[in-house]
C-alpha cells in the first residue's frame, strides 16, 4: 500500500509549472503571480497631506490662537505647488502635495475655514497630519512576490505602482470525466437502481476554486470501448484529465480496465481513508489521475492530491489549504494503518465531526468547513483530544 505522501508525489510530478502568460490586472484577478513585481514608483510618490486643512510652518502655529494669510490653494492634482512663504499658509486638500517648506498640516476642523485670512484655533502635534515620499514602499523594491495569489489588494498594489500587466501562469486546462453505468444528468427521470451523476459538478467546481479550468465531458457506462473513444476525443486539448469511478476491485471497473491495458496508468491502493484506490499516469502523454467515485473519496482525494499539484503548478508559493490545531468535541475512532480525512465543522478552536466515515455523505461533506485528520497510528481519540484540521476556504462562512 502506499502512502499519502507518496501518491502525493506521484500525481505532483506529472504536473510541471505552467507557463507564463501577460494578462491585465482584471483577468490576473485569483490568478498566481508568475515574477516579482517591481514598483516602478514610490508610494506615496511625494510628500502630501493626510488631511484638508492648511499646510503651515508648526513653529508659526503654535501656541494657539493665531491668524495667518492663505497664500495659495492645493487641490488634490496640482502639479505646481510654490513653496510655503514665511508667515503664511496654504489650503490643502488630503493627497495634495506638500508645499517646500510647511511641516505640518493643520486640519479644517482646528480653525475657522477662512479662504483669504485663517485663524487656527488649535494646533495639531508637530510633523502630524503628513504622509511621506515611499513610507509605504520605496521606487524600485519589490512589491509583489513571485507565487502570491493575486486578490483585491494586490491589484490594487499591483495599479498603486504603474502596473498595467501582470505576469501570471496559464490556467491548467483540465478535463472531468465520471463514469458509470447508474448515472443520469441530474433533473432527467430517475429509473430503480439509477443515481444522478454528481462527481462531474462537484469536481469541476474544485478545479475552478484551484485555479484552472474545467470541462465536464459527458458522463459515460461502464464501457472500455465507449470510455477509451470519449477521452480519445479530448485529450489533446487538456493539462490533465479527472475521471472519477471504476477503479476499485468490482467486475465493471472501466477506468481501471482501459487504463491498466495502455500500461501508462498506475493503479494502487493509498492508506487512507475516503480515498483508498487511486490510479495515476499518462494517457496519449497527458497527465490523468483517476478517482474513486464516492462522491466524498472523490472529493478528498481531490484535495489530498489533485488541488496541491496543481497550484503547486501554478507556481503558488503555499500550495496547501491552512492547517489548524482544534480540540474534539466528542470522542472518535479511525481504522489503523489509514489516515483518515473525516469531515468536521470548525468553530472557534473547536471541532466536531460531522457525518460517519461513510464515503457515500454527501450531504453531510456540503455542512463540513475542514477535515480532521487522524493520523495512521491512532485509533481512538477522547473528547478533549487535539487534531489537526485542514481548512476548506470558502465553506467557512
Ligand atoms: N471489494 C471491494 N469493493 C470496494 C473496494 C475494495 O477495496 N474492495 N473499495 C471501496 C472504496 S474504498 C471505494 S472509494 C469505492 C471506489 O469505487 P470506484 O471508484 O470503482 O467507484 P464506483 O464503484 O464506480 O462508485 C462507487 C460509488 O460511488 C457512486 N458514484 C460513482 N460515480 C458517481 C458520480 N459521478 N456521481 C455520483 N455518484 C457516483 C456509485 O454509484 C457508487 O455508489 O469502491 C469500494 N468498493
Ligand atoms: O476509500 Mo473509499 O474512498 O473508502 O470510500
């Protein structure tokens, strides 16, 4: 049997970085940055205010009350800005820049508005209300890091530095394939024996939420011939193809029996639990991976082993989900010799499971936030006990 690990590493050696591609700051949104991103300028790029008010010489301000000439205007987007004449000030508005000469701005609030003459009422902590040439970030030095994800504030940083473009890797185009003989498009009339086919969405939606591109393909019987002829077809288009079912020890196994005979596939059994048999290789020199098809086998192994090959891919500089430590809510049991990904619902530090380990609850994988993982040397866990959850984003809410 193998491990988690190693089928981890066989399934990640069949993905290599993707390569680059230039795309606009809109279609970089939830991509991966490929290079490190340079600002080109600095941020702020010029001494300016944090406040409107008057920009003042703080020595001719203080001790308050005084009254003092407006000398000139500094809307936001002045570029002519005169120094600060002795004696006077200058209106400024919150991001204009700073006039040579005046170390502090004092805001509206402190004095009463006046345009021609102002009088400043009270006067702000010296150096206040300033924002300075590249606190935030010097011209030159790296604003974005190779392998972050690109979300609202890294564009935003991204346009803040003269970004026009981004450098990011090409989606791995991926193709999802169930199989089996019982399936029926969901909403079509369901005969005894038949169940509506759920990996297809359920997987594709886990490739989008790692980054690449998914194509359901339809569904196909327990058919070597009808199988080999559906994949054929697509194949030649894609970065890695997913089937789910028919790769356990059954007499139908249609993946396990078109793939086994091309000899490009490898089929085994990993010590887990949902997630036992697994198969991975080449097909026409494309990548596949092949899933049990439990809906919840399907959906853990494609966390375990899919999703972190593929942002890993994707150049992402942490591939993993999150990880936390939670303390058990009520006791649990896990077969020896398997590590066991069960569903839990996390909650403030605390974890509770939710579902048996039946590879068939689906219902309960869809009110899970996270796995708790059990680890292959334990058995019995008391309430109380710490486990190691991961996180499963975007079911946390
Ligand atoms: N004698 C043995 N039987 C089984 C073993 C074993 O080691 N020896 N392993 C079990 C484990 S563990 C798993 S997991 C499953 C994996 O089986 P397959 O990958 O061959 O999947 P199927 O038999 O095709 O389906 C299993 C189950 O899931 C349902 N299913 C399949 N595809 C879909 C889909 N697209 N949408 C919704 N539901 C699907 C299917 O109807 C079955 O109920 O094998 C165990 N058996
Ligand atoms: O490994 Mo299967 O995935 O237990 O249900």
């Amino acid at each position: 049997m193998r491990t988690v690990e190693e089928h981890q590493a066989v399934v990640a050696a069949l993905l290599p970085p993707l390569p680059e591609e230039e795309v606009s700051l809109a279609a970089a949104h939830n991509r991966v940055l490929a290079r490190d991103v340079r600002a080109s300028v600095a941020l702020p790029g010029f001494d300016n205010s944090a406040m409107d008010g008057y920009a003042a010489r703080w020595s001719e301000v203080a001790p308050p009350p005084v009254r003092l000439p407006v000398a000139d205007d500094i809307p936001a987007g002045r570029t002519d800005v005169v120094p600060l004449a002795p004696g006077t000030v200058q209106r400024i508005m919150t991001g204009a820049p700073l006039p040579d000469g005046a170390d502090v701005v004092v805001p509206v609030e402190l004095t009463d508005g006046g345009t021609d003459v102002v009088e400043i009422r009270d006067s702000p902590a010296a150096g206040t209300h300033l924002r300075h040439a590249g606190e935030d970030i010097a011209a030159g030095a790296v604003a974005l890091t190779a392998g972050s994800p690109l979300g609202a504030a890294q564009l935003g940083l991204a346009a803040a530095v003269g970004a026009r473009t981004l450098p990011v890797r090409r989606r791995p185009r991926v193709l999802v394939l169930s199989t089996g003989s019982e399936l029926v498009e969901p909403g079509a009339p369901l005969l005894p024996g038949q169940i509506y086919e759920s990996n297809s969405a359920l997987l594709a939606a886990a490739v989008e939420d790692a980054g690449g591109t998914a194509r359901r393909l339809h569904f196909v019987p327990d058919d070597v011939d009808q199988f080999l002829a559906t994949v054929r077809a697509e194949l030649a288009t894609a970065d890695l193809l997913i089937t789910s079912g028919g790769v356990s020890a059954g007499a139908y196994e249609v993946v396990k029996d078109a793939f086994a005979a091309l000899g490009t596939v490898e089929f085994a059994k990993v010590a887990m639990q949902p997630g036992g048999p697994q198969g991975a290789g080449t097909v026409d020199g494309v990548p596949v991976v092949t899933l049990p098809g439990n809906p919840v086998s399907s959906f853990v192994s494609f966390e375990v082993f899919v999703r972190p090959a593929l942002r890993r891919a994707l150049g992402h500089a942490a591939p993993g989900r999150l990880r936390a430590p939670a303390v058990l809510t009520a006791p649990l049991r896990s077969p020896a010799g398997r590590r066991q990904f069960l569903r839990g619902r996390y909650d403030g530090g605390l974890v509770s499971q939710v579902g048996g380990p039946g590879s068939h609850l689906v219902a309960h994988l869809a009110r899970a936030n996270c796995l708790v993982v059990v680890p292959e040397d334990v058995t019995e866990l008391p309430a109380g006990a710490q486990v190691d959850v991961v996180l499963i984003e975007g079911a946390l809410q």
